[in-house]
C-alpha cells in the first residue's frame, strides 16, 4: 500500500508536480485529424490545462493556453488567418510559435507587441490523430511506433472516463483479471443476457512475467494448455510509458490509449489497424472514430463487452483509487514494477534528465514487440471474437472490418490448398531490450488465495 501524500504525487497531473513534470515530457492525441478538418479551432484539455488547438488552411498546426494573454478571453472561439491564430474580442494575433503578430488597436511605434507572448506549445498529425507536445523545450520527438505508421484497415474507438489515468495502467500490468473479468465474469453475463462470452478468454494463468525494456514493461502469460514457446510468453506485450499499452493477435494491431486529461479523467482510446495474414489492402478515405459506451440509460456500466468491464472496474475504484487501504499479493508484482517506473521517472526528471521512452533520435518506425497468437486461439477466429465482443461491435466499419478478417483467412486457405506462400503483412514484432535487473515472474501455483 501508498501513504495518502505518495497516492498523491503518484495520481497528480498538475504542472508543478513531480509526475505532471514527467507527464509533460511526453507528446498526446488531442484531437482526431478530421475534427479540425471539419472546423479549425478546438478547445483541449490536457494535464489539468486547457488550450486553443487550430489547424492554418496551409495545414500547419498550433496550440497556446485557452486564455488570451492581452485580457484573458477564450482563443478557442479565435479567428484562423493564415497560420495563426486572431483573438475574438480584441483581434490580437498569435502564430504558431506563440508570438504577437497583430495588435490591432495598439500603437505601432512601441515594443509593447514584441513584448506579449503566449506559451506554445508543438503540434504534430500521425496516423489520423493530431499530437500535441506542451512540455519544455526542447521537444523530443513524436514517436512513430509501428501501430499508427503499418499498413492496414484502421478505426479508432475512444470513450472519457471519469477516473484517474494509473488505475488504467495498473491494468495494463495485471494479466490474471483476464480469466475472471472477461472469462468467468463476461460467462456470468452472458449467461443473463443469452450470449455465448469468448472461451479463450477464460483460459487459467499458470505462469505471469514482467520485463522493464527500453519503452516500459513487456507482459508475459503462460495460460491452460500452452507453453513458453507460445507467443503470449514468448513475445509478450508492452506496456508502453507512461499512458498506452500495445496488444495484438490474430492480424489485429492495437494501440491502447490512457489520456491525463486531468486528475479525475481520462480519455481511453483504442487505435486498431487490422492487417491479419493475407490481407489485401483496402482503402480508406479516413480514420473512422466512434464513442464506446461506458453507461447506460440508467446510469449502470455497460459490462457485455470486454473494453466497457475494463471501464467497470477502473471507475469503480473512485475517482481515485484510496491506496492506502489496498492489499497487494503475489500476483501484483506488475502493479508494484509500474509504480516503481514511475518514481524513477519523477527523480530523473528532478535531476534534469528525461524519463524513459522520450526520443530525439529522427526514425521512421519504432517496432514495438506484441504477441501475434493471442492465448494460442485460431487467428480469423480470436479476429471475429475481438469484432463482436469487444468496443468494434460500436465501430461503424464494423462489417468491412469483419470481412478484411475473413477474407484474409479464405485468401491463405487458398494459397494452402495451392501451395503457395501467402503473404503476411509487416505486422511489428520487434525486439526488446531488456534490463538485466528488473524482471519478474510468478507461478500461479503459488499466489495465496
């Protein structure tokens, strides 16, 4: 268990902060491309902070605090003119790099506009989102993993949820919630509402492992009926620092995604490309993103897919998760590896140094190690399963979807039955480089009940 002042520096976003200072050495999704696309200025929120976030008709990008520095009005209401942004009340102009450009009813034979600065912030658009980087200069760079630069068939699902980012992420690091939360518990539900839950999600851990590597910690299972040679030990996936986890299987490619938006909130997002073997491209004009529910019309969690029980247990916990109550076990070694990530994280940045995962190397792609047989179950079928009972079933590309699956899988029945190789995409099982000192593992066998 924490003390209630290291829950509180753990939990904080603030700028300030020891972990709001760590938080903002690191770039986010704040917007989908097509939102400034459809409308050039929106207002974001980010770390407890609110901006102006604006797309020029050049497509350059820019974001400054919400309040205007001349007399504090909203810039999010602003006037895009050219590649800056124009104040609504009193038409002062600031470009991308946050300096004054226009003051419109100020002398002009002062320095008084060379002297009003709005605090900038830097702006990048990958894979269909818009980035935003508001740390301290200098930026590292926008890292280009493999998830949003792959070829593939490609949606995004995205859900605000009213807690606070770690209690997500400690999920990330806690493999035996699958077998009772989406197997005995989704069978439970199931069972009420007259559906059939996914077996191989049920499948009991019999060994769990964690590895610190160079973007975070890989997770590690060996499940009922497998072995280490099996992908989910194996390979294993990452949780990548400090906000996203990368989890595959079955020719599904997934970036999860834990955005602070502030201390009681966070936007949980699911960036997914399917590219299973066989995959012929299909095109898309652009990224379709859709609202996962997290309750229903009577205000009870929506729990009859897999993303909404995650949303269930995570908000349940409160607003903020009381750690000084908790009691962790054996098979917590996750949870407890995570926390100490994030304290050297806080003390490396307290010395002037970046956190882990930061970047200033130029790259084209950062291959991420991810699992490609998911708890040892059929690809097309684990494929099909992830469609219907998981947040693709609210996709509205979910039948194009669908098929890219099952059509891949008729195409390499196909190639089998004829004896020619088929054709697997570049799906980004990279490697790892791991610590030589932070490892853990745990045989189920022996955690207390």
């Amino acid at each position: 268990m924490l003390t209630a002042e290291q829950n509180e520096e753990l939990t904080a976003v603030e700028a300030g902060t020891p972990m709001g200072e760590v938080l903002r050495r690191y770039w986010y999704p704040v917007a989908f491309a097509r939102e400034l696309t459809e409308f050039p200025v929106k207002r974001v929120e980010l770390l407890g902070e609110f901006f102006a976030l604006w797309r020029s008709p050049s497509g350059k990008y820019g974001i400054i605090p919400e309040p205007c520095p001349h007399r504090k009005a909203s810039m999010a209401y602003g006037v895009v003119e050219g590649d800056g942004l124009r104040c609504p009340y009193h038409g002062w102009k600031f470009d991308t790099d946050g300096a004054c450009t226009d003051q419109p009813a100020e002398k002009a034979n002062t320095n008084f506009q060379e002297r009003v600065r709005a605090t900038a912030g830097k702006v990048e658009e990958l894979g269909g989102l818009v980035w935003a980087y508001i740390g301290p200069d200098p930026a590292p760079l926008l890292p280009r993993f493999d998830v949003y630069v792959m070829d593939g068939y490609r949606d995004i699902g995205w859900a605000d949820i009213p807690c606070n980012y770690v209690q997500v992420m400690e999920n990330a690091v806690d493999p035996h919630h699958v077998e009772h939360l989406h197997g005995r518990y989704f069978e439970f539900i199931g069972r009420h509402e007259g559906f059939e839950a996914p077996a191989s999600f049920g499948k009991k851990h019999q060994r769990i492992g964690f590895d610190a590597f160079e973007w975070g910690i890989i997770k590690r299972r060996v499940l009922s009926g497998a072995s280490e040679d099996n992908d989910d030990w194996k390979v294993g996936h990452p949780l990548v620092f400090p906000y996203n986890m990368r989890v595959g299987g079955g020719g599904i490619h997934q970036m999860q995604i834990r955005v602070p938006i502030n201390r009681t909130t966070t936007r949980f997002m699911l960036y997914t490309v399917h590219a299973p073997e066989g995959y012929e491209p299909v095109e898309q004009a652009s990224v379709p993103d859709y609202e996962i529910p997290v309750f229903d019309d009577r205000g009870n969690h929506v729990v009859n897919y897999v993303e909404g029980q995650d949303i269930m247990a995570w908000v349940t916990q409160g607003p903020i998760t009381d750690r000084t109550t908790e009691h962790l076990g054996r098979s917590d070694i996750g949870v407890s590896l995570l926390r100490k990530m994030f304290r050297q994280a806080m003390q490396a940045v307290a010395k002037g140094e970046d956190p882990l995962g930061t970047i200033r190397e130029p790259h084209e792609r950062i291959d991420l190690p991810c699992e490609k047989d998911k708890f040892h179950a059929g690809g097309a079928e684990f494929a099909i399963d992830f469609c219907n009972m998981g947040s693709t079933r609210y996709s509205p590309a979910l039948e194009p979807i669908k098929q890219v699956h099952l059509a891949a899988a008729a195409r390499v029945e196909a190639d089998k039955e004829a004896g020619r190789p088929s054709f697997t995409p570049a799906g980004g099982i990279g490697t790892a480089t791991l610590a030589p000192d932070t490892s853990a593992q745990v045989d189920s066998g022996t955690i207390p009940r």
